[in-house]
C-alpha cells in the first residue's frame, strides 16, 4: 500500500502472509506544520503513535464527517491543536455543535489527556462555545478526544447529528483583563459618607475566566500605584469619598505581565429628613388621649418627593430590623409626650434614613373643668352671673386663650352668638365654653347652670298705716318675709341701721320708713335683701271725672283723678281697674268709678252715664240715615231733646214718641244746611235724673 501525504512524500507499506477473511486495521498519525484551512478530527485514531497533532493559527475544525456530513458512530479519537508561535495560544470557538447526548468531546488544556480539563461538549442541541489555552499552559496547546461507542461501527453507519464546526485561531501572550462594575452600597442611617466595601466582589470579573492560580489581583488608590505595583489596599476598604475610583492591576504570576483597570466606588446617600417639628394634636373631647392620623403626617415628611417612601414604626429597634411597621395609621396616645418613629427610604436605591415625630397631647389648662354650677336667684327671681370671673376661675394662664360662651353647640362651633360677660338667666340652661387655645386647638365644653329655688317673699313693696282727719291712724303693721326659718337667717335693718334682736320672718313697726330685711340660705349661702316702706297716708276727698265721649261708638275715654294722698287704684263698674284712673274704650250707658287708696284706707265713687248717638246724618230722602237720633237705651227715660245751631239758636225739640223718630233736618218745613249741630238730652236713669249734650253734622 503506497500512502501520499499532504507535503508530496510517499510511502509504500508491504503486508506479508495475508490470510484471507481476515480484517486489518491500519492507524496513520500524522503531525502537520504551518497553515491549515480545514481540520477533521479522526474517526478512530486514540491509540499510542497514531496521535495526530496540527500546528496552525487559521483553520475550521469539523468532527469526522466534515464540512457537509454527519459524523458516524463508532468515534474513538484524539487530536492536539498548537500554535504556530512560541507562547501564543490556541483558542476553539466551537460556532456551532449537535451531539447525541452521550457523546462527548473533551478538551484538555495541553499536549495531552493528563493536562487539566478546560470543558466538554456533549449536547443534542445547537450551541457555542470558547476554550483557550490557560497562561499556565507553557505549550498554548489544546488536546481534544471524542468518543461515542466503544465498539467498532461500520462506515457506513452514520449518526443524523451534525456534528461540531469551530474557528481556531491564536492570541498574543497578553493580560485578557476583564471589565468590572462599579460597587454600590448605602450609607447607614448615620449619614457620614463612609462604607466599607469588599473589592473582593470584582475579582472574578477581572479575572476574566483566567485561572486564578495563575494571576494576582490588587486593587489601588491611583493608577501609577496600580502600574507600580505598590501599596495595595485591604479588601475591605472604607472609602474616603463620594463616588471614588479604585485601581485593579491584574498581574500574570508566570511572566510579570499585567493590565490595569478601574471602577467606582458609590455610596447612595440617605434621604434627609425634614426638620424636626412636634405635631400638636387637640384633645377636643377633653378625655385626656388623642388620636395621631398618619395620613396626614406623612406628606409632611415626604414634601412631595416621589422618589421616598415612609414606613411608620412603633420603637427604634423595629425601624432598624424593618419589622412590624404600622398598619393602622390611626393611632391613640394616652401620654403628653408621645414619639413615633419612621423609616424615611429612597425607592430608586434603597437607601433609608431613620427619623422620629413627636405627637404631643393639647389639652385646655382647666383649673376645675367647667362643672355643671349653681347660681343664686335675685329677688327677680333672675340668676346672674359674671362669666368674665368664671373664666379667671376655670382656667390657668387665661391669658393665653381666647373665651367665649354660647347657648348651643352650632354657635360654639362657629363662635356666633356669644354670650354677654354678665348673663342673666331665670332658669336652667346648658352653655357651651369654647376655649381657643394653642396650636389653633378648639375645646368646647358644656355644662349647666342652675338657678337656685325661687325666693317667695310675702313681704310687698310698701305698708301704710292710715291717718286720718283727727290724727288718729290705724296702729302697727306686721311686714311678714313670708320665708321660712328653717331655711333662712334674718336680720332686720331701718334704714341702713340693724334692729337688735331682729331675726325672725316678721316685724311689727309703728315707725314710718325704709324697712330692710338682709336674708341668707342656709343651703346654698345665698344672700338676699328684700326692701319695703311703710307710710302715714290721708283719707282721699273726692274723684274727678272728665269724659272724652265719641258718638255711635264704643270708644270713650274716661280719666279719673283724686286729690289725696295716693297712691290709688281705680275700678271702672267692677269691670277694670288700673292705677292711672284713664279707661278706654268704655261702651255707652251708666258707669262708676271708684277711687280707692293702695294702702287700704279709704275709697270715693263718682256715677256717670254715657249716650250713644250718630255723629252724622243725611237727610237726602234715600231712606238711608235720613234721621237723626240718640241712642234708646233700655232704662232710660228722655223727657227732652232738644237741637242747636252751632249759634245757639234752637232747631227743634223732640219729646214722647218724637224722640225715637228723630230729626229729619227740617226746621218750621225749611231744610237746614249742612252744617255742625249740637244737642241736649234731659233723661232719668234708675229714678235718677241726668243731662248729657254732644255734637253731630248734618251732610247733604
């Protein structure tokens, strides 16, 4: 057998004592210098001096079945790829591979199988992937076996994978240094600037998949100490400012070689915190708590910053281990003093500052708390009191607080409607104090006040011992209090001076004078002073009448007075009576009127009788008011009506049955002008006998 290899030698291999049906296998290494455009790996070739080693830096590589065929069962072989060049290396970029799942290709990174074991590919699945010879490697060479049976498959026994295809190529015996990332962090909660970060955590990046074993890594403060090689920092550093650059020089611990390169070190600041303010909260219903809302504190720590967020919490440990924060953001405090704390965070970068709010308890400076009161009557019956001297009284440092009362809660709220300073009531009443205290609190609070019981005094305004025409008088009068003395204390006074030994309900005085009785309630302690006189009063002469009579109506006036010592009553027919002696509105026919003294003494009566006439006629023949006349009341008995002009002269006399006929304005057959006409009436009343006269008008 004659053999032609790739550089143009030829070889003749001679077989002796060739048996037949017998099977022989012939196994050719070969080892190929210089360029190589394809690369196939051997189908069977792993067996000692049949390996095959390629020296190249350009080449495809294909499993046994080549560029266009699938690969065929029964691979069982090995192959050494090295580079051209002293200390370059190899490098398999597989761009593609489809494998049956057991079978493998491995790569070994050297010029054999006892070199280390960079990877393998045993995938059923489209892929790619890169190895490269290791710095460590001295040679640059890569050993690869594939291996899918361990028994001999026919040739034609072909697989329905692709098999593998791969770029190889050589690189230069630099650093392949790889690029980090900057390291973040946040500040602490203390805020100063400063963290310690672990450079370690870049190490492996900038390794760049190169064996550590063969590299050092150190990290510096500037680059001509990286490129120096001199001070390395810990790996644990804390930075010293904000961002900082760290210098990373990757060194080969083989040939000296290094790269440098750098990245940031960056602190994420805290958020500040806004400044520090207590939040005061009204305790509006006087019950000593107060309920905080954190919805409504959180804007105030937020300012509208939609990069934070706030988590409220109820103590500092619970911030800082970020448990349990609040979810009820309603919360109550029974204290004066009271502190929540929040966790103010950055949602961009996590960072959070811790921060607290204080929540103090408002509550009006009440000296007793405006309990439900009691006040004295006067002798009105009326309860005064001066609201001015009960704020001083109620409340502490009153000067700081704006007061005000009102008799219902609507006014309170809106503060209308505000009480006088000194109020005067007559019966039980609930008021409502609003107080405006500090922070723009707004207390209201109600309460009762409550007159004392009604003072009945029997005593009247005055008494009057009678004196009459001789001198003589009707003797001692009894003042009665008409209080009891069980409930009350007494003290008698004339004037302004104390009766010794007065201090009973009544007193018996002979003594004209101002008479005082000075009384005090035994339960409540309030004091009164009732106040009378007593007088020396005449007997009373006579009543003087005088009569505003108008015609046809019921509208007469009638004004009585008296000539004596007043004051007097006056009763009009037992109908009326008033102490002005002046009666409206008095209908026609007989009267009395009866003067009697207010102090008991004596009365005088005056009689008079009213008639009642037309105060116009019209004798036009209409049979309308044709005639005039007085009017006919029973008991009454006219004897004579006369008529005037208002010259005097006499018109006509009416008497018998001509009085109720009337005049029909004729005088001797003559008709009278309209004019005003006066009359008068002669008449006996109850066998008495009586004059009246008026006026009317005669209208044509």
């Amino acid at each position: 057998m004659r053999i032609d290899n790739v550089m143009g030698t030829k070889n003749t291999i001679a077989f002796h004592l060739v048996v037949p049906n017998l099977f022989f296998f012939l196994f050719i290494s070969l080892k190929i210098h210089g360029q190589s455009t394809d690369i196939i790996m051997p189908r069977y070739n792993n067996s000692p001096g049949f390996e095959l080693t390629v020296t190249t830096c350009e080449a495809n590589f294909y499993d046994s079945g080549g560029s266009s065929e699938n690969y065929r069962y029964g691979n069982n072989a090995i192959i050494t790829i090295c580079p051209e060049n002293p200390n370059e290396r190899i490098n398999i970029d597989f761009t593609n591979y489809d494998l049956q799942a057991s079978h493998v290709l491995q790569i070994y990174d050297g010029l054999d199988t006892t070199a280390s074991t960079l990877g393998s590919i045993s995938n059923a699945l489209s892929g790619t992937a890169f190895f490269r010879a290791s710095y460590g490697n001295a040679t640059g060479c890569l050993t690869l076996t594939f291996i899918t049976s361990s028994t001999f498959a026919e040739p034609n026994d072909d697989t329905s994978y692709s098999g593998w295809r791969a770029l190889v190529f050589c690189t230069p015996p630099i650093i392949d240094i790889g690029n980090p990332e900057d390291l973040v962090l946040n500040d602490d909660i203390s805020g100063d600037g400063t963290e310690l970060f672990n450079l370690q955590r870049n190490t492996n990046t900038i390794l760049n998949t190169q064996n550590p074993e063969d590299f050092t890594v150190t990290y510096h403060l500037s680059l001509i100490q990286a490129e120096s090689g001199i001070n390395p920092l810990d790996l644990l550093f804390g930075n010293t400012s904000n961002p900082q650059t760290i210098y990373a020089r990757l060194e080969n611990r083989h040939t000296g070689e290094f790269a440098t390169t750098s990245f940031r070190l960056v602190l994420n600041e805290i958020p500040s915190l806004p400044p520090i303010q207590t939040i005061y909260v009204c305790d509006t219903d006087l019950d000593g708590t107060i309920v905080a809302n954190l919805d409504e504190t959180e804007p105030l720590i937020l300012e509208d910053n939609a990069n934070l967020a706030v988590t409220f919490f109820a103590d500092m440990d619970n911030v800082l281990e970020n448990e349990n924060p609040l979810t009820d953001n309603q919360i109550q405090f029974a204290q004066t003093e009271n502190t929540i704390y929040y966790r103010l965070t950055d949602v961009q970068t996590g960072a959070f500052a811790v921060g607290s709010q204080q929540f103090n308890l408002i509550s009006p400076p009440l000296n007793r708390g405006f309990n439900d009161i009691e006040v004295c009557r006067d002798l009105n019956a009326e309860a005064v009191i001066d609201l001015a001297a009960l704020s001083q009284n109620e409340i502490t440092d009153i000067d700081s607080f704006a007061i005000s009362y009102h008799e219902s809660l609507i006014d309170a709220e809106n503060e209308d409607n505000k009480l006088p300073p000194i109020f005067i009531f007559d019966k039980e009443i609930t008021v409502y104090v609003r107080i405006n205290g500090f922070e723009s609190c707004v207390f209201i609070k109600s309460f009762q006040l409550k007159p004392t019981s009604i003072i009945k005094s029997g005593m009247v305004e005055s008494y009057t011992i009678c004196q009459f025409k001789d001198g003589s008088n009707t003797g001692p009068v009894v003042i009665n209090s008409g209080l009891n003395a069980n409930d009350f204390d007494f003290q008698w006074f004339l004037e302004d001076t104390p009766l010794d030994g007065e201090t009973s309900p009544m007193l018996s005085v002979l003594e004209p004078g101002t008479y005082k009785l000075a009384i005090t309630n035994s339960l409540s302690g309030c004091g009164y002073t009732l106040e009378t006189s007593v007088r020396l009063a005449e007997v009373p002469d006579n009543v003087e009448l005088k009569i505003e009579a108008k015609p046809f109506s019921n509208s007469n006036k009638i004004t009585a007075t008296v000539n004596g010592d007043g004051p007097y009553t006056y009763e009009l027919s037992g109908l009326e009576s008033n102490t002005t002696g002046v009666f409206f509105n008095v209908p026609a026919g007989p009267h009395s009127i009866t003067a009697i003294n207010s102090n008991g003494c004596s009365s005088v009566t005056e009689r008079l009788f009213i008639i009642g006439y037309p105060k116009f006629f019209t004798p036009n023949q209409d049979f309308h008011n044709d005639n005039w006349n007085i009017q006919i009341n029973p008991g009454i008995n006219i004897q004579s009506l006369r008529i005037f002009n208002r010259y005097g002269r006499l018109m006509a006399e009416l008497k018998g049955d001509s009085v109720a006929v009337g005049w029909d304005g004729l005088t001797n057959g003559t008709p009278m002008p309209a004019d005003t006409y006066w009359f008068q009436v002669d008449f006996t009343y109850n066998q008495e006998n009586y004059t009246n006269s008026g006026y009317f008008a005669l209208m044509r």
